[in-house]
C-alpha cells in the first residue's frame, strides 16, 4: 500500500509531537490525547503513527549528513548564516566538541523523536484489543522495531564511545546512557527480534512510496536484514555479517542496481518536507564543497565523480577552497537512501576479507570498480590490500551519505583524513548533548 507523507507531519501534530528526552507531548485539544490513544488504539490510530513515524525519520537529517560528512573532510560546509559549520565543527583553535552545539543537540532530538513515536506504537500495538489476528500484530511490531533500531544506530554514529540512552519512556526519568558495546547488541536484539516477528506476520498499514519494493513482510525483512549486517560490521562480528546478508537484498548478479533499497522521499506538496541537502548550483552562501581531495585522489574514468560539480569559478571561505559542489541530489525532491545495494556489496566484501575469504572480497570489490567504469583489479591477493581497497571504494561509493567519518573511526584511521587549516582538528565522536547532563 502506496501513501504519500504529505500529511503525515499535520497527522502527527494532531497526536501531539514530541520534542526532547525532557519534553511532553504538546496537546491538541481537538484530539484525543496520546494517553487516551495508546489505552486501546484501533488499526487507524495505529497507521497514523506509522505514517507519522516514517515521516518523522526525515526530520533535520541534513544536520546529521553534513555534519558526518563534515567531520569526516568529505565536503566543508559552509553556511553565510552559521559560522560554526567551518569553525567549532572543525575543531579550529579548540580544545574539546562542545557539548552545547546543534551538531549535538538536533540530530539527538530528532532521533530520539522518532524512537518515542515508536515506543508508543509499542505500547498501543500491546494494549490493542483490535488485531483481528496475530501476524497482523506481529507486522507493526516488527515495523516499529526495525526503525526504532534503526534510529538508535544513526545517534550512536554521532556520540560512539560517549553512548545513548536505550530507554527513554518515560520523559521525566530516562534510563541511563549505556557504553557503545551494550547499545550496539540491545540494537542488533531489536532488530533479530523484528526479524523473528516477520517471519509470521502481515502489513495491515500504509508505507510511503519510499518503501516501494519493500512494503510486505517478506521484503521488509530483507531490509531488516540489511541493517543487521551493517551493526554486526560494527561489532566485527564479520562472520555474523556473511551469515546474516545472504537474507538481505544483496545482488551481485550482472546489471544488479547499486541503488536499491528503501528511500526518505520528499515532495513540494502542503505539509510535506523537501530534501535539504539539495542547495541551489553555485551559490555563494550556503555551500558543500567537495574536499579537493575527492577529486584529485579518483581514478580516471570512475563515474562516481559525478557526485560532485565543478563550479563556475572557484569558493573560497575561511581559508578553506575547492573547485567543486557537492550534487549528489539535483532537486528538492530526490530521495535520500537508507540503505542501499551497494552499501551491502561492501559489506560483503569487507566481512569476506577479514575471515580470509579472500576472492570472495575481491570478486565483491572488483564488482564495484567495473560497475563505475573501472577495471578490475588482479592484486587484491591479501587482507591489508583488500581493506585498502574497500576504505576506498566505500569513500566513493558511498560519498556523502554519512559513512567516511565512520569508517576511518572503525581502523583507527582517523589521523589520515586531510588538516587543511593550522589548528584544525579530526573529532573522534559528537558528545551527549549539554541538556542531557542532568538527567
């Protein structure tokens, strides 16, 4: 079942949007409240919580992109209205990420937004007395805990080893942050037992056109699957990874699309949100400029330089300059993959590499390389040449998307990202927002 978001943000502000872990949900008098609601929901009130939980996943995402991205020297990102995109972001002249920034703040209550819409599908998918039938049940709690999970991976890539809170049920009194080794397998559970829940069940309830190719049960969980394999490389548990993809949507069969996999799509329409990493071509004041390095550092004839735009003339700003934009997206209304074919391939590779399947790793590299116009590589015979190889890949591959920061983090590689300014510095994670401290 097709639906556009277009109203999912009006549908949610009539259930009451929720702002913070501190915060309440701001009443509606012309609606139930959420209390009420979640008593003993019917399979309508149950939708428009999915609806609104699936739009709520795009709220100020571009933060979380840019500044991965940024922190990551993929582009630099500069804003005529907020320095701090090529100041505190890039550790000019500091000492400490502090924890008072908005590069903390918002893509931890946006997150956390989304993880709260779920617990309340949660607790109203379990007080409903109007399932006509247990895999109906089964359908929206697998839903709600796949992209529960899903949230909480996205605020762990940010704080790391500065943790999260798991629970966050009760506004007045969250649970305590936990270390980055108990988030990641409470995030694999959640997804393993969504996984368990797919196996018997049924979509009773409306996805968004994002979701095309994945809106039952059956492909969902390939989706699923997809982001276990992606927390089990996180945990290095590589052997997981191989076990776990083969269940995914990875395709390496010839002409395979790299693009695949459920999108955040966004529209023009009245109440809808546009995709705010597009900026206009060769604006002046609110730039993502590719890091030189992108360019100077591709092979000839990769497609993937596409990614990025020369300008008309060059940028300079702040003593930082480059030649070209990123252009990923080309409207306001592309769509932003969660997680996507090529993504998998990788996985793949890097998990088949560091149990020493090594032509395996290859063949998934090389898959890559010729499917950008590249040729094959015939030296890719040992562990060290392979991960090389699929840092490398993964940067171009995936440029732009949130992954470079990450990956350099996971091999303590972190020192070889470019210092273009004296007194810049490479952060390692994005602290526990100051207004958390306190609770």
């Amino acid at each position: 079942m097709k639906l556009k978001l277009a109203s999912a943000i009006a549908i949610m502000a009539g259930f009451g949007m929720l702002a913070s872990c501190k915060n309440e949900a701001i009443p509606n008098p012309n609606a139930p409240s959420m209390e009420e609601i979640i008593k003993n929901p019917t399979l309508t009130q149950l939708n428009s919580l999915i609806i609104g939980t699936e739009s709520s996943m795009r709220n100020r995402l571009e933060i979380y992109i840019d500044a991965v991205s940024v922190l990551g020297r993929e582009y630099y990102r500069h804003s005529g209205s907020d320095p701090r995109w090529t100041d505190v972001i890039l550790g000019k002249d500091a000492t400490v990420l502090p924890a008072g920034g908005f590069f903390a703040s918002i893509p931890w209550d946006s997150r956390y937004n989304v993880v709260k819409n779920c617990n309340l599908l949660l607790q109203g998918i379990e007080n409903s007395k109007y399932f006509p039938n247990a895999n109906v049940k089964n359908g929206y709690s697998a839903f709600t805990k796949t992209i529960k999970a899903y949230q909480l991976m996205l605020i762990l890539n940010g704080t790391h080893d500065n943790g999260i809170r798991l629970e966050v049920t009760d506004p007045y009194n969250p649970g305590p942050i936990v270390t980055r080794a108990v988030a990641l397998e409470a995030i694999a559970t959640m997804l393993n037992e969504a996984d368990g829940l797919l196996a018997n069940a049924e979509f009773s309830f409306p996805l968004s056109a994002g979701f095309e190719g994945f809106e039952t049960p059956a492909n969902f969980r390939k989706f699923n699957r997809a982001l276990a394999a992606r927390v089990a490389v996180y945990r290095e548990r590589w052997a997981d990874a191989l076990t776990i993809l083969p269940n995914s949507f990875l395709s390496m069969t010839a002409g395979a699309s790299l693009t695949t996999g459920p999108k955040h799509i966004y529209s023009l329409g009245t109440n809808d949100q546009v995709n705010e990493l597009f900026l206009q071509q060769d604006n002046e004041d609110e730039i993502q400029m590719a890091h030189p390095s992108y360019i100077t550092a591709m092979e000839a004839g990769d497609d993937r330089i596409g990614k990025a735009r020369l300008r008309a003339k060059a940028i300079a700003f702040e003593d930082l300059s480059g030649t070209h934009e990123m252009r990923i997206f080309k409207t306001q209304t592309d769509p932003i993959g969660i997680i996507r074919n090529e993504e998998l391939v990788l996985l793949f590779a890097e998990a088949s590499a560091q149990t020493n399947a090594l032509p395996a790793a290859a063949d998934a590299v090389n898959f890559i390389r010729t499917s950008h116009g590249l040729t094959a590589r015939l030296d890719l015979d040992t562990k060290d040449k392979l991960i090389d190889e699929i840092l490398k890949q993964r940067r171009f591959s995936l440029w732009g998307e949130g992954h470079r920061w990450i990956d350099m983090r996971r091999y303590n590689r972190l020192n070889q990202l470019p210092v273009d300014r004296t007194g810049d510095k490479i952060w390692s994670q994005i602290p526990v927002p100051l207004s958390e401290n306190s609770k």
